[in-house]
C-alpha cells in the first residue's frame, strides 16, 4: 500500500499536511501525484467559484480548485508563493491549491480519528478524520467528497 | 473462460473481414469483373467462416454457412450460372450470414422467418439436389468434446494399389483456426481409398496434459491414381497449421518416392470441395481443442491465403495506438514550446540551432502523421455496408435503385468511419425512400426505372468529402416550406432562399413523410444525421436540382485530434477557433452595424443581416460591448443553416493545434469544444462555435424574424 520502506512500522500510514487558512489540513500520501508551484491557470467559463481553471501538467488538461473555497474559508489570491498539490481521485486527476506545505506525517492508522461532529461546521463534510500533532491538530481531507461537488464531476 | 473468450473474439474479427472479402468478391460480379478466383475467395471465405462457427459450436451460422457454400461450390463447378436474379439471392443471403455472424456474436436468435426464406431461395439455386441439405456431421461437435480413444477409422479397406502414405500432424494453431480433420479426411476420401490410423502416443500423462497444446498425428494410406497436387490439395486450407509428410507409395506397397515438403503455390486452389462424408457414422477422435489466445498467427495464415489481400498486415490493440498518438502530440507541443524558447534567445539568423530546430520539426510533423495514419481506415466497409442498405430499402419501399461507389479507399480517421454508419444508413435510406422516385414516375420523366444512388469519398484540401447523389426528383421546396410552417418551424410569412429551404431539414423535428414508412421517419431525423457530423467536426450541405437529384456533400476532418486553428484574443484569454467552422472573417466597418432594440446588434453583409454574438459575454468573460467596430467578426453557420457572426477581440494567429479533452478532469462547458495546449505551454480553450451559435437563437427570434423579412435577396450562401 506504501511506497516508502524507511518507516519502522510498515503498517503506518504517511500523509502530507499543509496549511490552508491557518490551518493543518492532510492528504494520504498514496493519492498525490505531485507538488508544484502555482503557475497561471487558463480559466473556464461558466464554472463554478471554486473551480480556478485548467493548467498543462505534461499535455494533460488538469483542473484547478481552490480548496479554501470548498472548505468555506476566503478565496485564496494565488501568488508565486502557493502550492498545488495535483492528487488522484479515481481516474480524476486535479489539483488543489494550499498555502503551503508542512511536513510528511507517518502514523499508526488507528491514531486517525473520527471527525467530531459539529453541527454547524461547514466544511465538516469535507473532513475525512483528525490526526493529533505534536503541532496541534491535522485535519484529513476527504477527497472523494471533493471529486464529486459539482462542476468537477467527469462527463 | 477468458480464453476461450478472446478466441471468440478473434473469431468474429476473422468474421468481419471473411463477411467484408464476400461482399467484395460480390461486389466484383456484380460489377461484371469476376474470375474464377473471385469465386474461390467467397467460396474461401464462407468455408472459414462455416469452419470457424463450427468449432464454437454455433449450430444455425454453420447450417446457414453450410448451404451457402453449396451453392457457390455449384457456381465454382460451373453447374450453377450467375444470373442477375442468383446473384440477388446471393446477395441477400450474405446478409443474411452477415445477420447470423452478428447473432451468433450478440448471443441472439435470428427471426426464423427470414432465415428460411432465404435458405429456400438458396435451395431453388441449387434445383431439387438437395441431396446434402443436411448440415454435415462432421461440422457438428461440441467445441470441448475430448476423445482420448483411438479408432481406427476402418470403412475402407486396404488397397493393394498405389498411393501415399501420409503423416499429418496439425498444430495448435490448426483447431484454433477451426479446422477439423475429418473435413480433410473427407476430402482424402474423395481422392481414393483412405485408410486412417491415429497415433496417440505423444499425448503426455493427464498431470502435464495442456489444454491448449496438440498432441495427436494420423498416419493415413491413401490408395489412389491420382496426382500428388491433387492430394496436396486437400490440405489447402490448413497449410502451414500442421505438419505433413506425403511419401508416395508403389504398388507393392513400399515407398518409393523421398517424402515430399508441403508447399504448394496458393494459387494451387482445390477442385474438391467438403462434401458429406460417404458413411457419417465414422467417429474420429479429435485432438482437445486447444485454448490458447494467439490472435495474430491463425489471423495471419488467414490473410496469406486470400490472394485478394496480399499484404501483411499487423492487428494491435486500439489502445496501444491512441497512447501513441498522444505522446506523439505531446511531441508537438513539446517542440512548439522549443521553437518559441529559442526565438527568445534572439540567436542570429542561420545558427545551428536553428537548423537543427526545423529538422527536429520536420520530423516531429512525419512522426506525428504517421501516427495518425495508423487509425486510418479505408471507407469499403462502410460503404458495402450501403449496398445492403440500398437492398433492403429498396425491397420495403418498391423502388428500384443501384448503388454506385466511387474512392472506396479513401482513407479517414476509425473514429470517423465507426460513427459515420448511423447518419450514412440514414442518408442513404433517404436517398432511396424519399431522394427517388418511383419507377413509373422515373419513366415517365424519361429516366431509367432504376435509380442511381453515388456514394463517393475523396480527399479534398486536408478533409474528406463524402457524397450521397441521387437521380431523384430534386427536393419538393414547398412542400418542405409548407410542412416547416404547419411545424410551427418557421413564420408562416418567412421569406426564404432556397438553400435555406433545403436546410430546414435539418431542423429538429422535421420529416418529410407524409406517411410513416417503415424505413425513413422511425423518429430520427436529419437533425440527428447533422449533429453526428457536427460531432465529428464536419459539416452537411445539400445540393438539389429539381428533376435532376439531390446531392448531400459532408465534409469531415482527416483526423479527430489535430485540427486546423484560428488562434484570437478573448478578454485577456487566448482561445481557438476551427477553421473549419469560419465562413469568413470580417473586420466591420461602422455603418455595417446595426442596433437592434436594447440588446440586439446586428451585421449588414451583402444586403442581409446576420445576429452579432459577443463571445465573451455569452462565456461569462466580461459584461455586453456596447459596440463591436473594434472588434473581428467570425462569420459562422448555425446549426439551422442560417449565419451569425462571433464577436472577438483580434486574430493572433492560424495553426495546426492538437485536441486535448476536457472531459476527462473536468466535464463539459457550455460553448467550449475542448482545449489544446500553445507554444508557451499554457492551454487554450476551443470554442464550439455551434454552441455559441445557438446559444444565441433563444433571444434572437424576434431578430431573425426581422431578418427574414428584411431579406429581399434571395442571397446564395456565402461558400
């Protein structure tokens, strides 16, 4: 299931956190494809807020999504300085636009812990899990949820 | 069992190209060009197919197979005249084999009653030698049936005569193709006196016995006078499938003559044919029938036989291909973005890099279309698969009519001629139903009481032209403007030209029919026949002369991933346009433009009036332009026939793009085709100019009513 050998329990499972509104956010290591720099992105008409446009990732048309928006944060004004992180929903390839990248996080899969439920959070049902750090809190992304949010449905 | 599988699979793909090398040597008697050898490929065809079926067990194909080759067995004998009545019955019943190939596939029954019908025209050919109606035992088995009991076929006795000992050992490769020995056998026996002895002995212990392996051989004694090529002959259709050894044997029964190699020319073809064979109970044991998913050999040795396919040809996966094809447009891109990397360098003229650059193009460019080529295919299929169609309309609608193809060989994208066949079946029905008339009316017009239907494809200028002419009346004009209007399609007061007239059978719900045949007006209409061609990126036109015919001409792209570009300015973004869809490009002139009420802008061209759509308002790009005489206008047909002009801020470039999808990570927008990737590497999105030219219709009613009242030219079209 993982790549990497280095860690002394294979049986942990590695993900890669980022910030995004100030907060810790991760992605299992498994679904990324890669990490890039922001670079303009050509946009579509008639999509929706979060869909930024498309860029060229090696003659593949990949979409962008702002993934501040689907969590309810502000839109990201996308500098030099942001992140795409291109991952893979399925055969659904697009990438998502974070802050910055934190670190690579590799633990037991029973320290991922179920969302609390809030009833008024908005971006709760994006939120697959939570991971205590010795930083605080990693929050895990469910990016099956964000495959199928409209307008970033395949055809 | 995914094996067996992929050999069905194989087996109907032989099929396909067996059914396409039947209708083609049909084609050539109907067309008065036959020899003797267009009988023995069809005669060689239906016999694969026969055997084939036969190995899978699909007992109405090899029945049907069966008598269909008696008949063209009686025509290779010379017993049998090709008359033109035979050769519709032959016709007709190589669609229906076509049918029960294709039933056979779909896992469906065929109606009966059809099936009959042309099995007892077939025996009518054939007069009251019915003698081997019945279908052959030997092709009757289950496809697994494993005998591991040797018998000793002994219904003839050993003769004191001379003859040949034979040792035949058929490979793997042999069942896979459906041969069965005992049609050898039977064809032996035609020759002489057969003794047969199967010798068993390689068959290995059932622990390392293979299911796709053969391991049995016969020794056969043939008593007979006749020559070895006659011999030879019998193993024709399994040559290079088995190996075989003839020694010639002398009276007293030693063997004479050295064995003898096996290879006799091809054009050697057999007199013989499969026939019954005398005593029927005979039980040979037959190797089991091997498994193994070796597509391309038994494709192969097929291919070599036919003499009327001599080349070599290769079967590869679709999807290898389109990988290829990818990446070989990833090389263009790739070395657009080079070529303009290195005009920002500002090298002096002449460098070496340079130089080197425009090879490198050059031969991205060949690689690039040699690619492509490899999806090419030839239009023939598609186009026997019309005379059928001409066949059977013709039968339902009582009009006489002759199918005419002209640059069969024209080659165009598989895409493009797969999804061709539903709107050509269309149009040629068409052509039949409605396009001609009927015959006494034809001869009272002082025409031949056959209609002629051409179906022609050529290249023309980096597109392919496919016409569909018939000698038909021409289109009954007011009758189509009377019909539109009781439709509701158009104002009853509409003035229009005749082109337009013509185009409103391309309108959404339209049909001429005034009675519901069983051919036309099954609730697809042209309307659908125009959108499968927009789809393809091609476009429709219709000529008609009034007593003369009508002409439908579509014009397709050669390929479905590279197209012919007009690179423009949109709002800051850089967007492209098919060429292929620009009627013209207009810089307008102030007093061209026309307001009309709030929203309403107008372009005067050539005295009509043509709704100007301000693209990057319908895209979201930006609020309406308040004027656009600064502006490029794209004079565009909509998909209704009349014109419309896109509004963009400036043309930057033409050029070759390669088509990227969107659909793939994203999904459709409205009034964008697709994308492509630039030089700079950035993408660039493909308008659909159909699209946006519709999208305009909703709110342009009232502005195309105007318009048509406006229009006091009858103005041609501008192409």
């Amino acid at each position: 299931m993982l790549q990497k050998q280095d860690s002394s329990d294979s049986s942990n499972l590695e993900f890669v956190a980022f910030l995004l509104g100030e907060q810790s956010f991760c992605i299992e290591i498994t679904q990324i494809r890669e990490i890039r720099r922001w670079s303009p992105v050509t946009i579509l008409p008639h999509s929706p807020r979060h869909v930024m446009g498309v860029i060229n990732l090696r003659g593949a048309v990949i979409p962008i999504l702002d993934l501040a928006a689907i969590l309810g944060f502000d839109s990201i004004e996308p500098s030099e300085r942001h992140v795409i992180i291109i991952v893979q929903i399925g055969e659904q390839i697009c990438g998502l636009l974070v802050d910055s990248v934190s670190e690579i996080l590799s633990v037991r899969p029973d320290v991922v812990q179920d969302t609390p439920s809030l009833s008024h959070e908005r971006g709760e049902q994006s939120i697959q899990g939570v991971i205590a750090t010795e930083m605080g809190m990693t929050r895990l992304i469910n990016l099956d949820l964000i495959s199928a949010i409209p307008g970033n449905e395949a055809a | 069992m995914t094996g067996t599988n992929s050999i069905r699979e194989t087996f109907f793909q032989e099929c396909e190209e067996l059914l396409e090398a039947l209708f083609e040597g049909l084609a050539d008697i109907e067309a008065g060009v036959s020899e003797d050898e267009t009988i023995n490929a069809i005669f060689r065809a239906v016999h694969s197919i026969k055997g084939g079926a036969g190995a899978f067990g699909l007992d109405p194909l090899v029945q049907f197979a069966h008598k269909y080759e008696t008949v063209f067995d009686a025509v290779r004998s010379h017993t049998l005249e090709i008359s033109p009545d035979v050769l519709g019955v032959l016709q007709r019943a190589g669609d229906q084999l076509s049918d029960h190939v294709e039933a056979a596939r779909d896992e469906r029954t065929l109606n009966e009653g059809a099936d009959a019908a042309v099995l007892s025209a077939l025996g009518d050919l054939l007069g009251g030698d019915d003698a081997d109606d019945e279908p052959e035992g030997e092709f009757v088995f289950d496809a697994v049936g494993i005998g591991f009991d040797p018998i000793v076929v002994d219904d003839a006795p050993v003769s004191t005569g001379g003859g040949y000992k034979i040792k035949f050992t058929p490979t793997a490769a042999m069942f896979l193709n459906g041969h069965d020995p005992k049609a050898i056998f039977a064809l032996l026996r035609e020759v002489g006196d057969l003794e047969i002895t199967l010798d068993h002995s390689s068959i290995p212990p059932l622990a390392q016995f293979s299911l796709e392996e053969a391991y049995l051989s016969w020794d056969l004694n043939l008593t007979s006078e006749a020559s070895e090529a006659k011999v030879r002959d019998a193993f024709e259709f399994v040559e290079g499938l088995c190996a075989i050894e003839i020694s010639e044997v002398e009276a007293d029964g030693s063997a004479g003559a050295p064995p003898l190699s096996i290879d006799p020319p091809a054009s050697n073809v057999a007199e013989e044919i499969v026939k019954p064979a005398p005593t029927p109970t005979a039980e040979v044991a037959k190797a089991p029938a091997p498994i193994a998913p070796t597509p391309i050999a038994p494709a192969e040795s097929k291919k070599d036989k036919s003499a009327s396919s001599p080349k070599a040809t290769l079967r590869v996966d679709l999807e290898r291909v389109d990988r290829l094809i990818n990446t070989a447009g990833e090389l263009i891109i790739n070395q657009a973005m080079m070529a303009q990397h290195i005009e920002e360098l500002s090298l002096p003229r002449g460098s070496a890099i340079a130089v080197d650059l425009e090879s490198f193009k050059q031969l991205a460019r060949e690689i690039q279309e040699g690619v492509m080529s490899i999806r090419a295919q030839p239009v023939k299929p598609l186009f026997q698969r019309m005379a059928r169609i001409v066949r059977e309309t013709c039968d339902i609608s009582s009009k006489q009519a002759k199918l005419v193809t002209e640059g069969e060989m024209t080659e165009v994208d598989k895409t493009v001629v797969e999804r061709l066949a539903d709107p050509l079946t269309h149009m040629i029905r068409n052509a039949v139903d409605h396009g001609l008339e009927d015959p006494q009316t034809r001869l009272d017009a002082g025409k031949s009481e056959v209609g002629m239907v051409r179906l022609t494809a050529a290249h023309r200028s980096g597109s392919v032209m496919i016409e569909i002419a018939d000698d038909g009346g021409g289109l009954n004009r007011p009758k189509i403007r009377d019909i539109a209007i009781k439709k509701g399609l158009i104002p009853a007061d509409a003035e229009l030209s005749e082109s337009e007239i013509d185009n409103l059978l391309f309108m959404p719900g339209f049909s001429t029919a005034e009675t519901v045949s069983n051919l036309s007006g099954r609730g697809v209409g042209m309307d659908v026949v125009k959108n499968a061609i927009s789809a393809l990126g091609g476009r429709v036109t219709i000529q008609s002369v009034p007593g003369e015919g009508t002409t439908f001409s579509i014009s397709l792209p050669l390929t479905l991933a590279v197209l012919d570009g007009m690179v423009i300015k949109l709002a800051d973004e850089t967007m492209v346009v098919p060429i292929a869809s620009i009627l013209e490009t207009i810089r307008p002139m102030p007093n061209d433009l026309q307001k009309l009420a709030a929203d309403g802008d107008l372009l005067s061209i050539r005295g009509t009036y043509v709704p100007i759509v301000d693209v990057a308002e319908r895209l979201g790009l930006r609020s309406r332009r308040e004027r656009f005489d600064d502006m490029v206008l794209l004079l565009v047909e909509t998909e209704t026939g009349g014109e419309c002009a896109l509004a963009v801020d400036d043309i930057a470039d033409q050029r070759q793009i390669v088509i990227k999808g969107l659909q793939d990570n994203y999904g459709q927008i409205s009034g964008i085709a697709a994308a492509t990737i630039l030089g700079n590497g950035k993408i660039a999105l493909i308008l659909d100019t159909d699209a946006l030219a519709a999208s305009n219709q909703d709110r342009s009613v009232e502005i195309s009513n105007v318009r048509n009242r406006k229009e006091q030219l009858d103005v041609a079209e501008a192409r």
